[in-house]
C-alpha cells in the first residue's frame, strides 16, 4: 500500500508510547520540584479557569454581573458543588442552545427547547463546540507578523498601531474592506455601518461557501424579494426533494428533522407523510425516502419542466421516466399524489441546484398550492434571511480585481478565510499580498490568518456577547457562560475600540453595553410590550430569545410562469457530473480541527477522517476503479485545465453518469488535528463548465494507479457478497414493513417475532426480579434517520475519546453508539436501513458469566454494568456479546493521539466531572447514562420521594432531532417506555437468543402504494 495522499497519521504503526518493561512513562516516578513547574502549571491553570460565572443569568428579575473569574475560596453565590447550571445562548450559526456548566465550566451544549424556530434540537457542530473552546491551539493574545512569524503583543499596541493606519488610509481615497460571513446579527451590522460612517471609504463584503443565492435569486425575480419564507415541515403529506438534503448536510438539518419526522408518529400511521427525492447522489434524505429516482443532476431541470407539463395535463411523465431507466409506476404515483394532496403538498429544490430550477420548483407549487404550508405567525410570514446575505463566488471577482490594482489598503477577515474558501485559480491569496494592512480575527489560525499583518486573538461563541435574527420578530441572545480563558476579546469590542480612536478606552463590557442600548432603542420598541426595558432585556437574555411584532414577506402570488417556463431550456452535459457538497460534520471546512467530527463517521458511507469521491458501483467497475478492504484506487478529477486527486469510495444508489465529493477538507493551516486531511475541492469551483456554483459538468477521471488508505466503521453486509446479503432482514436485526400492510394487519410484525418465554425453563441462571425500577430504551426506526447526533452527544457527556484515523482503521474507535447501516436490494435501487446499536442491557446479559473478575454485573434497576477499576482487560465480554458494541481502550488514546494533543492543560476543562475518564486496559460501553440516573435518584431522596424515573432523559435521547429515542422505567405503567414497547410494531434485536436485551426497537413502515409490495 503507498504511502497516505494526505500525509495523515496519529502514530506510527511500529511505535511504543511506554518504555519497555516499564509500566509508567519515563519521569512519572521522579519526585516533584514545585519551583521548577512552569509558571501556569497543569494546577494553577484549573484553579483559575474552572470558575466562571461571568455574565451569567439566573432570572429574569435578578440578573448580577458575576464579573471575572475567581478562585474557588471565593465561591460565586449561584454556583453549587456538584449541581450543573444551564444558560441560554445562541451558537454563532444561529442555533439557539443550552449550555451546561459545572463549576463554572461549560462542558456540553444542548438546544434551547423553548425556542419557538429551533424546539430544542442543536447542530452537530454546535454540539462539539465545546471541543473548540477548550483547543489547545487557540490564539490566545493578539499577534504582529515580523517577518515570516509572528510575535504576541499587548492589545494596547496592537489597537494604538491599527487606529493608526485606518487614519492615514481614512484620507488615501483607497477602501477598508470588512470580508464577513452572511451577517444575521442586527447589532454587529449596525456597529459596522457606525465603522463605515466614520470611515467613508469602508466597504462590507459577505461570503459563504454554504449559500442560497441561487433560491434567493429566483424568488427576486418573481415576487420582487429575496426573502424566502420558511416551511413548517409538519405539515406536507407528499414532500418531493430535488436534489435537496434537508435531512442530512443542511445547515439546518436538526430543524428539519424534528419538523418532517414528526410525521412518522406510530400511533397514527394514517397520517405518515410520503417522501420523494430525486437526486444524483446518495443523501442522508434519499435513503430516508420513501421513493427515490436516481437522476443526473443536469437533468433536473429536464424533470422539473416534464413534472410541470404533467401537472398541468400537457403530457404524461412517464415518457421522461423510460427514458431515465425509472419506474414508470412510481412516477405516475408521484404526479397523483402531488396532485390529489393540493394545500398539503409541496415540492423543494436543494440550494446547489441553479436559480431556473427555484423558478421552475415556483411554478410547480403554485400549481398544488404549497404556500399553505408556509410558516406564519400574526398573519405573517416568517422568513430567515440574512440582514446581509452572500455574494455569489463569480461576484468575489471584483473584490480581487480591487485588491489587484492597488485600490484597496485594508483587508479584515470577521472569522472568515477566503484564502481557502474562494477558489485557488481566482488569486486571492496573490492578491491579498497586495494589499498594505491585512487583519485576522481569528480564535484558531486558518490559511487567511497566516498572510496577515495582524491577527486578533478573538472570543469563542461561549465566550461572546451576541444578538442574531431568527428570523422576522425573533432574536436570538448570545451570553458568555465563562469569562475568555486567555487574553482574546470579542470582535465587536475591538471595533468600537477602533471607532473609539483611543487604544485605551477599551473595556471588558464595552459590547455588553453597546448591545444592551441597540436593544433598548431597536428591538425592544418591536415589543411593544408594558413592561420597562431592564425587565425585557432580562427575559430575553434568561430565554435566549425575544420575540417581537415584524413584517415578513407578503407578496407570494405570481401568475406568469408561463413566461418563464418554455424560456428555460434543458441542459447538454458531456462527461461526469461532479456535486461538491458541504460536509455533513465540517461545513466548509472551519470545524476541520475538531477531533469529534472528524471522526463522526459519515451517516452514509461510514467513512471517517477523508473526503473522497462517490462513484457507482457499475461505473467503477467499468473503469477499473476499486475500494474494498479500506483500500481505495485514486483518481484525478479534470475540468477546464484544474484538477484534483482523491481516492474513491463506490456508493451503491449513485447515478452512473455523477460523481459526489464533500467539501471542508484539505485544510494547510487547519491546527494540529486538521491539517492535511482529505483533499481540498474548492479549485474546482472555478471551472466554466457548470450549472452551479456547486455543480460542475463536463469532469473527466482518470485512475492514478495509487492505493489509498481509506477507512470506514462498517464493511460488513455488503450487496455484492452473497453470502451475507440481506442477513439483518432474514436474523430479524432488522424487521420492516410498510404502511399499506400494516393497516391491513397490525401483527404482521409480531408474527414474525422470535418470543422465547419457554427458554427461561432452559437457563441455568434464574431470571433477575425487579421489584422497583426497571430502565429500558425505545428506539423508533421510523423517525431515526442516522443523522448521528447522538453519537456526539454521547461522546461529549461520557468523555469518549477521539483516536485517530490510523486506529480507527484497526476497529478501536471508541464511540458508545454505533449508527449501522445495511442495504438491500440492488446496487443500483438500494434500500437503506439504519439501526443505532449500542449495549443492549440484556436480562440473561452473555458477558456477566465470562468476566472472570466480576467487572460486568447486573444492577437491581436492570442496568448492565462496568466497574472500571476492577476490569483487566481480558475481553472476555466483548468476544461474548452478539452485538459488538463493548470498547476496549488499547491505550490512553488522549496521549497517544498527535503527542497528546488531547492530554493538554486546556482538555482537562472538557471533562464532565460525573463521568469516569478512562486510560488504557479497560472495557467501556453505554451505562444508559447512569450519572443521570443517580442524579434523579439522590434528587428524589432528598425530596422524601419514591423515585420512578420520570423525567430522567439520557443524553443521546435529549439531542436527538426527530425524538426517535424513548427511555425510562418499564415497571411504571404509566410511562411513555412501557406504553411504546407493548405496541405491535416493537422486537428486539437477536431476541431469539433468549438474552432479553432491554432496548426495543419500533419496526419501520415505509409507505408506499399499496399496489407496490411485491
């Protein structure tokens, strides 16, 4: 095998990280000389820093600044030992959260469930924000280039020397540009306009790889605004997704998720929603579908018009599905469900796909009336728009050309970085060289940062004060829940520092004021409430939220599609068709040194720390191309002279003609954890040849010859290996059926169940009695979609390691959730199904009689346990137990991992404190988050209480978007558990081994037509 494209590895594979002979690292047994430890030792470092409560709410009548950190002999009053504290925020992509503290440490982030857009779910990225707070890589002071490195200096001189120069650039005639994000914050955009008041010659510039442009567009033309209402996924009964992946890499997937899976509720499956998608690719949604056509995405719009004229009586559709190889009977289903659910149907073309196929989606939902399905609020509208949305990437040119020829002498990078995100052929970097003064604001150093003048060691979001547009007549609150753990300040109060003139005028909460006056002359007016502005403000910041009276967009009639429709023409396509997409964990790539979601594996191809391309499995077969056993052929991708190279991976469900690669890798200047990941794609953005900015026609491939080291936590049950095929179906790991059926006969799962009662009378261990509390799980694999958030959500509250890519490809991945995905039927009409796996808790549990030390033992409340000091690690469990789902620790993966970047001072923050923090030598797996059980359990005894579990939610069932997961006592009658596992849909998984696992699983129903199931 040749050696790794991307230079990648965690260790080598020969390496030692212990003397040999020797138990413990070389020094650990030297005696400790206080007066040599460095001045901010591991110690001193955790005293200071572990007790924020800076800024912290505790209602919304009694707020008090708590001021800057403090020693833990002056305990804040609001701070109790051992109990966690949660304060309402917003991450900076707009997701409304909750974030949890411990001794003044935030250590997890949930969603805000009071938030009217967001209902409690949260983002993947914000979820393992907390691995970004905590890097140890952070920029901790402002920094000045000298020469070809930089140097730390005070902000004193470093905002004396900038105020310095914008003076002199004020009077040049030349610009200052401010390179930002899409900008939702009104109060940030408002500080900006004061800068460019102030100096006239400032322009404002937003960029986002991630955009709508496209949509924002097409709805200009037709209603005369870019405002793009928002949809209440509730309530279509028949959705059609064109090359749309609301469920999977959207930047609100979790929304969405909540939103569309809500449909799915067992208990009134006549009202399960029906799900279409056409797509080129093999998306998170379309393995979700319920009908899904394979379709180049330079024919969508080819479909689009065809689904318009059927719609409107012209011609049948059916003469587009023969010709594309589909079924003509589910197309013909397609154009009658649209049609017959008119008010209740709704069709959605993704954002990657060009501004005529939004015209053409209009037209199409003009026709079935989908405006009913529109979010209002007060006869509104809502929207979520950005108050300063994105520039195209053909529309950055002039930007460069600017920076070129000399009329630009200030370039300042809000937390962006164009270096990498705009394309390599446009010559920004080239360009920024160029220009006199370049400034970085920048928690983590990025490809930008390092061709900068000046680099401002900013805030990190938990860090921040903050405001950010919902959308119409909500806003969002930032709070900082800990005081910044280094010398950073925020970005806004750098700005008014600048406004101010004076280097020295600036204060810790400058920006809390300046927010607070914005507020009280903005928002709270929008109000229009009785009570004074101090009691608003509170509630907002106590809430997270505030909503107030504002219009939204009105007009959304339009009548002269026609117009429009016969001027568009179908596209000609030579080649491939590449769709470079944003990654589901990375974005764009700004989360690429965050070890958690590097090593998420990919809710599809289960591939971890790589992008690659996805190619079909004919195609590859066609050229030759191969992965099998994590071993990958390499290609080069060529289009209009630029080019790149990446390994393959054959994705079964992939048009033959249409290639898949993800963004956000390929990073240079990334940190420690990111850097040389994957391959960068976005020179290929620059090509002629394209329907999008993100679909690209005419690529040729070409194999390298190379072998390529790709890994992926599943390859078992493929559909090429005939002995194994379909073994989840035919073992009842897996058991599914569809609506129609299930109307029909409502045992028709139960009948099918391997009930093994009698083997009690076969067991040599009497069966366990559970006089009080029995916990148990319901897993519904209707509503699980194999998005993942729970995997994050477990690993940030049970301390679980990241490990690498190079151990990962051994099997030693860590994570207490395993998100398994089997397919059936064909490579080329796959169906997909997915099955969080983890312990099962099993009554007649197979690993408590092999643990020759008595490390794994049943708890009188039906847990499985693991006591960790007592387990040597003979493994005698894990060969024992039929689900594969006990980890053992190899090594202290923390130390082991890049020098041990995960072992630094800072990561000793992340830990949540009521979790064991593992090293080597033990086994581990889910305990059903039995911190929190004890938790409820010392809560109820404190109160004089009986304690029944209710309300006790575990941590992968509270992040979980489409509330697929039920947890609590099964002995309750009246619990939500015991309800959900007696209903005929409910099995459990190897339930024919007579081990009684106590996680039920809730059979999918797909639903189809009835004159579909063979």
């Amino acid at each position: 095998m040749k050696k790794d494209i991307t230079n990648f590895s965690d260790n080598d594979e020969n390496e030692i990280p212990l003397r040999d002979n020797d138990e413990f690292p070389q020094g650990a047994l030297e005696p400790i000389e206080v007066d040599k430890m460095p001045l901010v030792s591991r110690r001193k470092f955790l005293a200071l820093a572990s007790a924020s409560a800076a800024f912290a709410v505790t209602s919304c009548t009694d707020y008090r600044d708590k001021g800057a950190i403090v020693t833990y002999n002056k305990k804040p009053e609001n701070v109790t030992y051992g109990k966690a504290d949660y304060y309402a925020s917003v991450y900076h992509d707009g997701t409304p959260i909750l974030v949890k503290t411990r001794e003044g440490r935030p250590i997890k982030v949930i969603g805000n469930p009071e938030h009217p857009l967001s209902g409690g779910t949260v983002s993947l990225q914000a979820q393992a924000s907390v691995l970004d707070l905590y890097d140890p890589e952070r920029i901790q002071r402002p920094l000045r280039k000298n020469g070809n490195s930089f140097a730390e200096i005070t902000w004193e001189a470093f905002d004396s020397e900038i105020i310095s120069k914008l003076d002199s650039i004020k009077n040049s005639g030349k610009k200052i540009v401010f390179f930002s994000n899409s900008i939702y914050s009104p109060s940030f955009l408002n500080l900006l306009n004061e800068f460019k008041n102030k100096y006239t010659n400032t322009e404002i510039v937003a960029y986002d790889s991630i955009n709508n442009n496209a949509k924002a567009k097409a709805f200009k033309e037709l209603y005369g605004s870019e405002m793009i209402p928002e949809i209440d996924w509730s309530k279509p009964k028949i959705i059609l997704f064109a090359e749309a992946d609301l469920l999977g890499s959207d930047t609100k997937a979790h929304e969405y998720t909540k939103a569309i899976m809500s449909r799915k509720n067992i208990e009134d499956v006549s009202n399960f929603n029906r799900i279409y998608t056409v797509e080129g690719s093999m998306s998170l949604t379309g393995v979700n579908s319920d009908y899904r056509f394979r379709l180049n995405p330079a024919k969508q719009i080819e479909f689009l018009l065809a689904l318009y004229n059927a719609l409107k009586g012209y011609k049948s559709i059916e003469e587009f599905a023969q010709k594309n190889g589909w079924n003509k009977k589910h197309a013909a289903n397609l154009v009658k469900d649209l049609t017959d659910n008119k008010g209740a149907a709704i069709v959605y073309a993704g954002d990657i796909l060009s501004k005529e196929a939004h015209i053409l989606v209009e037209a199409i939902n003009s026709l079935i009336d989908a405006k009913q399905n529109y979010v209002q609020r007060n006869g509104n509208y809502i929207a979520c728009n950005a108050l300063m949305p994105s520039i195209g990437l053909d529309d950055c040119k002039a930007l460069i050309n600017d920076m070129n020829s000399g009329n630009v002498a200030a370039f300042i990078a809000l937390d962006t970085n164009p270096v990498y995100n705009l394309p390599k052929a446009f010559g920004f970097a080239e360009a920024l060289k160029k220009v006199e003064l370049k400034i970085a604001f920048t928690y983590n150093q990025n490809e930008t940062s390092a061709l900068c003048n000046y680099v401002a060691a900013i805030n990190h979001s938990i860090e921040s004060w903050g405001d950010y547009r919902s959308s119409n007549g909500i806003y969002s609150l930032r709070q900082p829940v800990i005081e910044s753990l280094y010398e950073n300040r925020q970005t806004e109060s750098v700005i008014l520092t600048w406004l101010s003139g004076n280097a020295k005028s600036y204060t810790f909460d400058s920006f809390h004021k300046y927010l607070m006056n914005y507020w009280q002359n903005n928002i709270y007016p929008l109000a229009k409430t009785s009570v004074d502005f101090q009691k608003f403000w509170f509630a907002s910041v106590h809430d997270g939220f505030a909503e107030v009276s504002e219009a939204g967009p009105q007009n959304l009639s339009f009548n002269n599609f026609e117009a429009y429709i016969y001027s568009i023409k179908p596209l000609d396509s030579n080649g491939f068709t590449l769709i470079v997409k944003n990654s589901y964990t990375l974005g764009d790539g700004r989360y690429a040194n965050n070890g958690w979601l590097q090593e998420m594996p990919h809710p599809v191809t289960k591939a971890v720390w790589d992008n690659y391309v996805c190619i079909a499995p004919a195609t590859a077969k066609k050229l030759s191309l191969q992965y099998k056993d994590f071993k990958s052929t390499t290609i080069k991708l060529t289009v209009d002279g630029k080019e790149i190279t990446a390994p393959i991976i054959t994705q079964p469900g992939m048009e033959e003609n249409t290639l898949l690669i993800e963004m956000g890798y390929g990073r240079t200047n990334a940190g420690t954890i990111g850097n040389e990941i994957g391959v960068d794609t976005n020179n290929l953005l620059a090509a002629i040849h394209k329907i999008s900015d993100r679909i690209i026609t005419n690529v040729s491939i070409s194999a390298t010859g190379e072998i390529y080291p790709l890994y992926s936590t599943q390859e078992h049950h493929l559909l090429d290996e005939e002995f194994v095929k379909d073994f989840h179906k035919s073992r009842s790991i897996i058991m599914e059926s569809t609506v129609a059926e299930y109307v029909k006969d409502s045992k028709v799962i139960s009948k099918k169940r391997h009930l093994v009662a009698e083997l009690d009378q076969l067991s040599v261990n009497a069966p366990h009695e559970y006089k009080e509390v029995k916990w148990g799980m319901a897993i519904d694999l209707n509503k699980c979609t194999g998005c993942g958030q729970c995997v994050i959500a477990c690993n940030t509250e049970n301390n679980i390691p990241v490990v690498g890519k190079t151990e990962v490809g051994k099997g030693r991945e860590m994570h207490w959730i395993r998100l398994d995905r089997y397919y059936s039927g064909s490579n080329e009409e796959p169906q997909v199904s997915h099955q969080p796996m983890l312990c099962q808790h099993c009554d007649m549990a197979p690993c408590e009689n092999v643990c020759p030390v008595v490390a794994t033992t049943h708890s009188p409340d039906g847990l499985n346990q693991m006591t960790y000091n007592r387990c040597v690690g003979t493994r005698y469990c894990a060969n024992n137990c039929p689900y594969k789902v006990r980890r053992f620790n190899y090594f202290n993966f923390r130390t082991r991992l890049k020098d041990g970047y995960y072992e630094k001072d800072s990561m000793e923050l992340i830990h949540n404190p009521e979790v064991t923090v593992r090293s080597r030598g033990v086994m581990e797996k889910c305990t059903f988050c039995i911190q929190r059980l004890m938790e409820g359990r010392q809560e109820a005894t404190k109160n004089g209480e009986t304690f029944n579990g209710h309300g006790i939610k575990t941590a992968c069932q509270e992040a979980c978007p489409a509330n697929a997961i039920v947890f609590g006592n099964m002995n309750d009658p009246n619990s939500e558990i015991s309800k959900v596992i007696k209903t005929n849909l409910a099995y459990k998984a190897l339930e024919a081994m007579g081990i009684k696992p106590n996680i039920t699983y809730i059979a999918k129903l797909w639903n189809k037509h009835a004159e579909d199931i063979a």
